[in-house]
C-alpha cells in the first residue's frame, strides 16, 4: 500500500514537468527560423546602412555646390552699338553744302560695360538637370564713344541758327546741336527677366567635373537713364577758316561742350556657358531712348528720339550662393 502511493505522488509531480516539455517543443516546432532571421540586424547591416547615410549627403552636398554661385558680375566687350534717330533731325549743314543736312545713325568706336545681378531660383533642379530663374540685374553701366561723322572738311557750323519757340513759348533763336562731333556716352540700368538654366552632364558618375558645366539663356526687361556728351573741335567748325584768315579766334565760335541727357525701357535676349565660377557669353539689346539738352539755353529744350541697339560679349564670374 505504501508502495502504491508513493508511486502515484510522484507521477503527480512528474505531469506538470512533461506537460511543459512538450508545450515548448510545440513552440520551437511553430517557429519559421527562415523567416525570422531576416529581422536579425548585423555588424554589416549597420556598416551598409551608414555607408548609405553618407554617400547621399555627400552627393547632396556635391549637387549643392553644382546649383550654387547664382550671383553674376559680367565685364563686355561692344562689338556693335548705334543710336538711329527716329525721325529727320537736321544738322545745320544742310544749307551750306559742306555735309549731310540730316542727323545720320551713329556707330560706336568702341565700348564697355559692367553688369551685376542674381538668379533667383523658382525651384529646386529638376533631375538635377534644369533649373528656372528669375534674373535680377541691379547694375548695368555702359560706356559708348563714337567718332565724329566726318563726311567732309566741316562737320558743324556755329553761326547757323533757326526759331523756335522756348520753355515760356516765346520764339526764340537756337543753335543746331553739334551732332556729327565726337560723342560720349554712358549708360546705367537695371533689369529683370526669366532665365533657363540647364547642365546636361549631372548624371555622369565618372565626370563629375562635368556637372558643373551650364548653359543659361534669358530674357530681361528693364530701363535705363543716359548721358551724352558731344565734344566739338574748333577746328571742325565752318567759321575755323574765316576766323583764323581774319584773326578772330578770341571770339571762341559757339563750339563749347554740349550735353545731353535721355532715358528709355530696353530689351536684352542672352546666354552663356559657364564652369564653376568663369564663363562667357553674347547679349543683344534694343531699345527706345529720348535725348535733350541740359544745361545750355543756346540749345532747344526739345526731346530727340533715337532707336538704340548694342552687342556685347562678355566673360562672366559667378558668385554667391
């Protein structure tokens, strides 16, 4: 009897022991050791992961610095630059046969200009590859020189005059300005237009030089105020003969200085090609300009209107974020 219950105390304490051993084999048994070890990170995961991390903030960095130096400062070169009036100015000439009667198209001899401005961007680069801009050029200063337009001996008389009426509308007695002398001009603006911007190589891993390479292309709008200056010479007057026979220079013929000042919206279509911070490119500009005289009551106080246009090229260097 003894034996019999000591028997079955133990197996009452073996039951709960097997019954776990066989709940935890079930277990084991439901676990897909396949899948689950996809989920256990590695030294390597880790070294991958973070190589990633870094290779895209470099090459953030890198496209950053491709679409940075918005800011421009160009120094041209004139290849052309006219002033062509609009309508028939006369000269003075006319009427002693010595030149044309009639204010022809000026050339320049040579010019200059300095521009300056930013791109404005619209948006971040598409593709990294085209980006559109606003262009804002805050300083456009030119300077013309023409050469007198010298077609025979004389080009101005200063004793010949014509009536008109002055700023208080009483007729009054005018010199023609000296238009055929040798001229001056300088010029400031500012403009403001869209532009294009796209560098077609970003996307080769093996030249990475090459996505710096850009091309622009742009359109601007703006308005500009200029200063004209004529610098006759005694020497070109119709009166320099008969003054020096008679001995009469004192009397200084009316050849002084003469200066004008006019202003007038204009157009400018472009490109260049830049690398980094250096490049070149061509701009044309057309536009209207009205001129008078300033500063001088032996002259009219009249409005002179002229169609302007100017060619440049430039070099260009880019800065700025």
């Amino acid at each position: 009897m003894r034996k019999f219950l000591a028997t079955a105390i133990a197996s009452l304490f073996l039951l709960p022991s097997m019954g776990q051993t066989d709940e935890k084999d079930n277990r084991l048994a439901n676990i897909d050791w396949k899948e689950d070890s996809v989920e256990i990170t590695t030294i390597k995961d880790i070294v991958r992961t973070q190589q990633m991390v870094t290779n895209r903030s470099a090459q953030a960095g890198h496209y950053a610095k491709v679409w940075a130096n918005r800011g421009y400062f160009n120094l041209a070169y004139h290849t052309k630059s006219t002033l062509n009036p609009t309508e028939d100015y006369e000269t003075g000439l006319g009427l002693t046969g010595y030149n044309k009667g009639i204010v022809p198209m000026f050339s320049r001899k040579y010019g200059l200009s300095l521009m300056a401005g930013k791109n404005i961007k619209l948006h971040k680069p598409i593709a990294q590859m085209v980006q559109f801009n606003i262009d804002f050029t805050g300083m456009d200063l030119s300077f013309d020189y023409y050469e007198a337009e010298n077609e025979g001996k004389y080009i101005y008389d200063s004793d010949e005059t014509y009536m008109a009426k002055d700023d208080n509308n009483k007729t009054k007695e005018f010199y023609y300005p000296h238009w055929n002398s040798k001229k001056f001009r300088i010029t400031y603006g500012m403009n403001l237009g869209p532009s294009i911007t796209v560098a077609p190589f970003t996307h080769l891993n093996g030249a990475r030089g090459l996505h710096f390479l850009k091309f622009n292309v742009y359109y601007h709008i703006g308005y500009r105020a200029s200063f004209m200056l004529f610098n006759p010479q005694k020497e070109e007057d119709v009166l320099y003969d008969l003054l020096e026979t008679l001995d009469l220079s004192a009397l200084e013929a009316r050849n002084h200085i003469q200066f004008m000042l006019g202003h007038g919206l204009y157009h400018s279509i472009g490109f260049n090609v830049t690398w980094k911070r250096i490049g070149m490119g061509y701009e044309h500009t057309m536009g209207k300009y009205k001129f008078k005289n300033i500063g001088d009551d032996d002259f009219e106080n009249k409005w002179y209107k002229f169609d302007t246009t100017t060619n440049r090229v430039y070099l260009t260097y880019r800065f700025g974020k």
